[in-house]
C-alpha cells in the first residue's frame, strides 16, 4: 500500500515539485547574473586604477617638465598656474568622472605648455627636454590603452545592465551603469603650432 501511497504523493504535489524546481534554477541564475555584475564592477575599478597609475606616471614627469620650461619662458607663468591647478583639481576629485574631467584639463594644459616650448630653440635642443618629452610620449600612450581598456570593460558591463532578461536583475540589485572615459572637446583638438615666427 505503501507505493501506492507514494505515488499519489508526487501526483497530488507535482506541480508544487516543478515550481519549486523553476524557482531554484531562476534564483541561481538570478545569482548567477548578480556575481557577474559584481565581478564586472571590479574589472572596471581595477583598470581605472591601472588609468590612474598611468597619470600619477604624468604628473611625476610634469614637475620635471615645467622646471625645464620654466628656465627658458619665464613670461609663461599663467601656463604653469594653470598645470598646477590642474593637477590640484585631479587630487581633489572623488569620482572617475571628476577624475576623468581633470585629467582632460592637465592634458589640456599639458598641451599649451608643449606649444609654448617649441617657440624656443634653447629648449628644443636640450637633451635633458627631449629625454622628458620622449617619457611623455610614452607615458601618454600608455594612458591611451588604459584609457581603451577602460572603456570597453564599460561597454561589456553595461551592455549586460542593458540586455533582457539581466537588466531585470540589474534593477532588482540596483546595478546601474559605469561611466566612459570621454575626452572633452578642448583636450580632443590638436593644438595649432605656426612656425613662421
């Protein structure tokens, strides 16, 4: 009797069986999507910090730059005002976007400053100038890939806050999107250097 008992059992609760069954596997995917939102987060902090190390890499160069510049153009000083509150700003900047907006206005101000020292030869043919300028180069190349890397580790986190059915995930943990790295458009503009001086 027993077996008969049994089967009536599973017969009377089988859809409670398979709606528990369901929701097992949904709240694990839920899960699932959830660790991956996290673990995307991370990526994307962890390659800001690589962006950052990049710019800390800059500023330690400027100082160095600036003391060149600044013994031959001594007028120049609204150039170098403007590099230290620059700098300033980045150090005082709590989000990625602040720090991103900042970092533009160095790059900005970093440009004004490269344009300023071709108009003196002295410079130019400083060895010491050159050594700085080639470290800059490399270092800003550097922030370029950062910078690249970045940005698509955003474009893959958000498109997965974005796509069905994880975006009901997303919303339910409250996972919002990341911030891209944008340049401004006054950092994006190649400086006009004219040679006919």
């Amino acid at each position: 009797m027993e077996p008969t008992q049994e089967k009536g059992f599973f017969q009377r609760n089988m859809k409670w069986v398979i709606v528990l069954a369901a929701l097992l596997i949904l709240g694990g995917w839920a899960v699932g999507v959830r660790n991956g939102f996290v673990t995307g987060n991370e990526a994307i902090s962890a390659q800001w910090a690589q962006v950052e190390n990049q710019y800390q890499r800059r500023f330690d160069l400027i100082p160095n730059i600036v003391n060149t510049v600044k013994g031959v153009a001594k007028q120049e000083q609204d150039i170098f005002i403007a590099i230290a509150e620059a700098r300033t700003r980045y150090s005082g900047a709590q989000t990625t976007d602040q720090k991103a907006q900042a970092a533009t206005q160095v790059e900005s101000a970093l440009a004004r400053l490269l344009v300023i020292a071709e108009n003196y030869p002295t410079l130019q043919s400083s060895q010491a100038y050159r050594d700085l300028i080639v470290s800059l180069e490399g270092t800003e190349n550097r922030i370029s890939v950062e910078r690249m890397k970045y940005n698509d580790l955003v474009r893959a986190f958000n498109t997965s806050v974005k796509v069905f059915p994880s975006s009901l995930v997303a919303g339910a943990f409250g996972v919002s999107e990341r911030v891209y790295f944008e340049v401004a458009d006054e950092a994006a503009s190649v400086p006009k250097v004219d040679f006919t001086n």
